[in-house]
C-alpha cells in the first residue's frame, strides 16, 4: 500500500486539552481555554513572538475537566488531532481567558507523556494520511463501492438545501474538488451530530470504517431534511437551507477547512432577520441602513461585543410599525355617548375631541394636535386621555415624566455607549405597534433638569406639528414619522412648563367639580366600581345622595374625586365585615359583644335619641339587607367630621350674636 503524506507533524506536540467539542481533520472550530495549563501553553508557544502558523498544537478532545487547576494529569484521550491556531483572541472578563481559532491537519496517537507542567508534551505517532486506494482487488471495490456510495448521499444532501445560500454552493464544490479519502470527516464535522459521534468518527483510523460509519449519519440527517420540508411547505426557500449544517466562515491552507462551532442556531435567526427586512415596509432610508448593518452582521464573529448590540438594533428596526396604523372611528354620536357614559361634565374638554373627530372626516390627513389638560390633581385627567383613545379606536400608551431629567430618556442613546437603548418614544411605538397612537405624556410639569441635558428641550421637536414627521432617535439614528400620533400631555399648573414647549401645545383648562357634580359621579362611577371591587352588590348596601353629600362636605375637601373614592372604599369594607359577620351568625349578638365589636350602632342611636330606630339597621348586629349608611353610620365608620361648613358657622355664630 502506498501512500502520500503532504503533512508531516513533529513528533513531540504540546497538547491542548479541550471538552467544549470534537476537533476533526479538515475542520476548524473555535474554543475557549482558562485552564492554568492551556493558558500556559497559549502564552508559551503561542504569544511569545513565534508565528502562529509555525506551532502546530495536538487537541486532545473529551478531557475530563479540562478547567481544573489539579497538579495531576487527567486521563487522556489517545487519540487526537493536531492543528495549526489561526487565530488567538485574549480577555480578562469575567476572567482571563483566550479563544482560539484552531483548524485540524490530521490524526495522531499518544505514545507517552513526556512531560506535565507547566503544560503537557507528549511523544506522538501520526496516524492519519491521504491514503491511495490498496492495490489488492477486493479490498479496493469494497472502498470503491463504499466511496460511491458515500458521495452519492453526500450530493443527495448538499443538493436538497438552497444552493443561493453562498455555504451551501461552496461545499457543493468541495465534493467534486477534494479527495474522496477527506470527505468523512469534513461532512461529519458540519452535518449534526453528537461529540460522541464525532468522537468515534475521530478514532476510526480506517477510511473503510470511517465511510461505513459516516454513512448513516448522512441518511439521518437527509430523513431529517425530507421530514422538514414536508412541514414547512408553506415557507419560501430561505427557510428550508441550511438547518443541518454549519456555516464556511474560512477556507485555510488546507483544503476543505471548516469552521465547527454551534453558531447555527443564530444564523438561522439571521437569516429570518434579514427576510423580515426584505419584506419591511420601513422608508427607503432606513431600508438602507438596516441592509448595511445586517451585512456587517454577517461579518462579526458572536464573541464580539458590537454583535448583540447589532442585532438588537437590527430587531428593533424590523419590530417598529412604519405604516402600520389603526381605522380612526369617526361616528361623532357614538363618541358622544362614549364620554359621556365615561365621565360627568368637563364639556369644554369633550368639545374638543369632537370638534378633532368632525374635521378627521372632512380631512383624513389631519396631523395629530397636541393637547395639555391642565388641572388640580383627582379630576381625571389621565383617565381622560384613555377615554379619548377608547374613543378614536386607537391604542393607548402612557408616559410618566414626572422627575425625569436626562434628554436621553426621551430621544434614545447613542449606540456607541454600552447598554445603549430607545428613547421613550420610540419603545412606546413598538410596545404598541402602530404608528398612530395616543400617546399620554403624564406630569410634564415635574420633569426635571441635570448634566445629562433638559428633557423639556428634547420634547419640543416631539410635540411640534411641523417638525415631528421626521423625529430622529438618537438610537435609531433614522427618521421615524410621529405626525400621526395624538399627544395628550397633563399638568397641574403651567407655571413650570418652560415658555418654549408651552407655546406648542393646546391647553385647556380642566377645572375642580362642584359639589352636585361630585354627588353625581359619585353615584355614576365610584360607588359601582368600590362595590364591585368588595364584592357587595346594591342590594346589600345603600347610601342616599344626602349621605354623599356629607362625604363631600364633612370629611373631603379637594377639587378632584380621589379622597372621595377613598371615603367610599371605607365604607364599603366596614359593611363587607359585618355582611361576612352575618352569614356565620344565626343569632344576635349580645350587648357586650356588641360594645367589643367595631363600636355599637345602637348605643348612638340611643345617646342621639333619634324619633325611630327602625329607619337605620344596626350595623353591629347581623344585618337586615340593605344596610342604610347615613350621618350616624358615617361616624361609626369615618370617625368625626373632619371639616365643617363655613356658612353654617357663620350664621350660627350670628344668630348666637343676635340672642345677646
């Protein structure tokens, strides 16, 4: 038998241990090494000014623990490959570490280990070379027919994937231009397999065993590709590629070298990243930049910190809604009711979001206006602006500015900083995902100012009509048009709204609620949302307009609703106590349980004398339903008035001049 050998390795190696993969001849495969002795090995023979080309290391692969700092030797593997490292990259986080590059030349054994430290030499013997077929005739139609056979479900394979994909029609070349005798381990090393299948692949020294067990390792994976394309039938031709191998990043100074790592994953994302962006209806501009960058994706090796920062701009850019948009609903009447139902009076502010849906019907390319509900705290101004949204058919986001002081927040970061994202903006749109929203911007008078810039500055091109079709995010670095979006900003006062950003929006004023209004949104919406948040149902409890009234008068004193809302709260649990109490009792309490209890109703029935007991149910004892809340109930459960009513005061103190 003869046999041409073009690599010759020395006879004593310096080994790599690695336990991350299988190294193969005719491959490449990138691996990391922060053990004590392969970081010896890499500073010794690797970075001290000997060409990288020249050092030829033996990878010996399934080390057990190959991370341990042990004084002992861990038991080897005695077969190995030796390789040339292409490339050494160096880190110190989150430890000190390299990644190399390293691509195999050909099998060896271990003879003997001929030394342990600082890293381990061992004497080898090489095993592997390009092998002629023998010259003895069964034994050379025995691997005539097994090289046939081989080859013919190698080309099977490369041929059902998407021969455009650059990979794939580079490894249909290396099947006619390589030796028949490397086929198996470079198809064993990009096809998916298992470490221990590749593990058997690299002890098999025969090429006759090697093709016998490469072979159904190829009819696996094509069973595998048939079953794949049946279910994905109704996907374009770019999803059906390369799934089952890895992709040819380098083809070194040996013929059909490979790069084995587990990048595929990724690449199949990537690929679906950049068919989404084909299929984008994003502006020309930012069409541009999106091609340019996943081109440079394409580039970056995965250990690249500049990756993931790439990528996720790449998902943002697709995930955005660029002519996405919701159907305005324009029926002024059915808005009409739509307020109305939702909130009591503010007439003026109901007003101006019919006079915007009157003139959308008129002018469907209406820009957005940007109102300012100005107001005291508790009337509802935020619940306004997501009964406009409701109102429009559109999506609601809200923004809460209150004590923001950084301009980045609002216009996004430059991707040139670490951690770098959106601005508020910008994360809105693709929370929501049109392009039209209704956007709250929550407490524009509390932002703030630092270093890091005005943000009230930032907002102005934001909230300018003329201006914000063509916003730039510091982030995205495009222009994105946010003409389409209704900006509703609120505020408790304009008095710290810079004059600027004032004079861009619509203000209108939100006043405080009289007290009839108060009564009656108390009994429209308050009191039917504490009941069913406790539970309790009209039937079991009642309170009468004067009760209300009290509420308002004794115990609150604000302009909007919300202490009035807390008051009905109170209420609601103190009678949710005694309803729970009476369903476990069957008899009345008795007097002193009473007096223990929450405080007897019946005591203060009797120490104010009323004319008849029997209007007002005891609410110490299980309840006749529905309980009545009025004034005396009110103490029991509210405590004392905590305001009295200046104009009662005042006439009694002059009625008690007038006896004088």
């Amino acid at each position: 038998m003869s046999s041409v050998s073009p690599i010759q390795i020395p006879g004593r190696l310096p080994l790599l241990l690695t336990n991350e993969g299988v190294l193969l001849p005719g491959s490449t495969m990138r691996t990391s090494v922060d053990s004590a002795r392969n970081l010896q090995l890499v500073r010794s023979r690797l970075l001290k000014g000997t060409s990288l080309q020249s050092t030829i290391l033996g990878v010996i692969p399934n080390t057990p623990d190959p991370a341990s700092d042990a004084q002992d030797l861990p038991p080897l593997h005695r077969i190995g490959t030796a390789a040339l490292a292409v490339q050494v990259v160096g880190s110190n986080w989150p430890k000190p570490h390299y990644t190399l590059l390293i691509t195999g030349l050909c099998r060896f054994q271990i003879v003997q280990v001929l030394k342990e430290k600082p890293y381990p030499v061992a004497e080898v013997e090489q095993l592997d070379r390009l092998e002629e077929f023998p010259n003895t005739c069964k034994t050379r139609e025995e691997l005539g027919e097994l090289s046939e056979q081989f080859y013919k479900y190698a080309v099977q394979l490369v041929e059902m994937l998407d021969m455009s994909v650059p990979a794939v029609a580079k490894l249909r070349r290396l099947l006619d231009s390589l030796p028949r005798e490397a086929l198996p381990d470079i198809l064993t090393s990009i096809i998916r397999t298992s470490n221990k299948e590749k593990l058997q692949i690299l002890d098999a020294v025969s090429l006759e065993e090697r093709f016998k067990m490469t072979i159904p390792l190829l009819v696996r994976q094509i069973e595998g590709l048939k079953l794949l394309q049946k279910t994905r039938k109704h996907k374009q031709d770019d999803d059906k590629r390369v799934i089952a191998i890895r992709p040819i990043r380098r083809i070194t100074h040996i013929p059909g070298a490979l790069e084995d790592d587990d990048e595929d994953e990724d690449n199949d994302d990537i690929v679906m990243l950049e068919r989404k962006i084909r299929t984008s209806s994003m502006p020309e501009q930012a069409h541009k930049v999106c091609v340019k960058e996943i081109k440079r994706l394409k580039k970056m090796p995965q250990s690249m910190p500049e990756y993931a920062l790439t990528r996720n701009y790449l998902e943002l850019m697709v995930e955005l809604p660029w002519n996405k948009s919701t159907t305005d609903r324009l029926d002024i009447r059915a808005a009409r009711i739509l307020l109305d139902n939702d909130h009591y009076a503010m007439e003026k502010l109901k007003k101006r979001v019919l006079e915007y849906l009157a003139v959308r019907q008129l002018k469907n390319n209406l820009k957005g206006p940007i109102l300012c509900f100005v107001g005291p705290p508790g009337v509802g101004k935020t619940s306004v602006g997501r009964s406009v949204a409701k109102t429009l058919g559109r999506e609601f986001h809200r923004i809460a500015l209150g004590g923001v002081c950084d301009q980045s927040d609002i216009r996004g970061h430059r991707r040139t900083y670490v951690g770098s994202m959106p601005g508020r903006i910008i994360n809105g749109l693709k929370t929501v995902g049109v392009n039209n929203p209704v956007f709250l911007l929550d407490e524009v008078d509390k932002l703030g100012k630092s270093l890091q810039g005005d943000p009230a500055a930032a907002l102005l091109e934001v909230l300018d009509p003329e201006q914000n079709h063509n916003f730039t995010d510091h982030y995205l670095n495009v222009a994105f048009d946010l003409s389409q979006v209704l900006f509703i900003a609120t505020a408790n006062t304009t008095a710290t709204i810079p004059p600027a950003l004032l004079d861009r929006m619509e203000i209108i004023q939100v006043p405080g609620y009289t007290q009839e209004e108060k009564i009656e949104i108390a009994h429209r919406h308050l009191i039917p949302k504490q009941l069913e948040q406790h539970g309790l149902t009209p039937q079991q409890i009642q309170i009468p307009q004067v009760t209300t009234l009290d509420i308002i008068t004794r115990y609150t004193r604000e302009a909007g609703v919300r202490s009035l809302d807390r008051k009905f709260g109170a209420i609601c649990r103190a009678v949710a106590v005694k309803v729970a109490e009476g369903q476990h009792k069957e008899a009345k309490l008795d007097r002193s349980d009473v007096a223990e209890g929450e405080g007897c109703r019946e005591q203060i029935l009797e120490d104010a004398k009323p004319e008849s007991v029997s209007d007002t149910p005891d609410l110490a004892l299980p309840p006749e339903m529905p309980i009545l809340i009025d004034f005396h109930a009110l103490k029991d459960i509210l405590g004392p008035p905590m305001y009295e009513m200046e104009v009662i005061v005042l006439i009694s103190l002059l009625m008690a001049s007038s006896l004088l």
